[in-house]
C-alpha cells in the first residue's frame, strides 16, 4: 500500500485479534516511529510494548492504579481494568521523554511523541494490520506513569492497541469544508 492510500484508508478499529504485528514487523513500525518530526533532534519518544503474558501485567499496573484511587472499586470495575490490554495482541505505550531545551519547549516534544505514535498507526495500517489509539485516565494516572519510566514532565500519549480487524469499520464521510479554510485579508 502506497503512503497516500495508507493514509486516506485509515480507521481505528476497536475489536482486535490474532495476528498481530510480529517481531520483524515490530522493527519496520518503530523504524516509522523515530521518523517523526523531531526539532532539535532530541528524540523525545520511547516505546514500551507488551504482548503475549506481558498484557496482564500491563493490567495489573491498571488495577493497581484504580486501587489507589478509589480504595472501593467494585471487582467489576478491577476486571476491567485488568481486562483492558487483552483487547488486543498487542499494545504500545508511547512516552513523551520530556527534557530541558532552550529552543524546543515541552509540547513541541509532546507533539513529536505524538507524530511518532501515528507514524506507528499508519505504518501498521500499510501493513495489513489494525489498531486504535487509547488514552484515559491510565495515561494521566501517576502510578501508571511512574511503572512505565514517565517521571517529572514526561508524559504518556498513548496506549496503541494492535492487531487484524475482527470487523472493518466503516469509513466516515468527512467534508472537508467544515475543517479547512482559506485565510481571507480583512
């Protein structure tokens, strides 16, 4: 799939199954990540993924994290956070590594981790495969930032869950006129 058609073909998709993007496949959309727009080239961005039995683990930092908050969370509301990253194969944190720069502030670097989180998307979207971006409150929650190396500025932009569409979702029909204008002179 060319870029242009990767690009205006892509849908998040929600239900996500076996198989997902393997180790070699892993390497070519990390390698689409670092491209990502980057001023000053400081490569603000890691990546942490988690596959197979890790996925639990990555739950139970969730469940941990609720615990913390709210001492009375149901067992209900546990088993879904434990159950969270089993909805796909594989999942992706994207960390934005925020650092000191004296021409690069701080959302410069949090766009770059951005860019690079969508180059992932776009890459594994060319390759077959499907995925959707999540973020929620285990992105904002210190404990969960904290387990995954998120200190001081640092933030998380995402959590990119991967695999094959169990479905095709449709594709929206979007007028571009309600999002693009030309600038007029006044």
């Amino acid at each position: 799939m060319n870029a242009i058609d990767a690009l205006l073909t892509r849908k998040s998709a929600a239900k996500l199954v076996e198989p997902a993007p393997d180790d070699a496949a892993l390497q070519t959309l990390f390698q689409a990540a670092v491209r990502a727009p980057d001023h000053g080239c400081i490569r603000p961005w890691r990546f942490i993924y988690f596959k197979d039995e890790m996925r639990h683990e990555l739950g139970q930092i969730f469940v941990e994290a609720l615990k913390k908050n709210n001492p009375e969370a149901t067992q209900a509301s546990l088993e879904k956070e434990a159950n969270k990253p089993l909805r796909a194969p594989l999942v992706i944190a994207v960390i934005a590594k925020v650092q000191e720069h004296p021409k690069v502030p701080a959302v410069e670097q949090i766009i770059s981790a951005g860019a690079a989180a969508q180059n992932i998307m776009i890459a594994a979207h060319a390759m077959g495969y499907a995925g959707i971006w999540r973020s929620g409150s285990p992105c904002f929650d210190e404990y969960v930032r904290s387990r995954l190396g998120a200190i001081g500025d640092d933030m998380i932009v995402g959590f990119l869950y991967l695999g094959t569409a169990k479905t095709v979702p449709p594709m929206p029909d979007l007028s571009l006129a309600d999002y693009v204008s030309e600038w007029r002179s006044a």
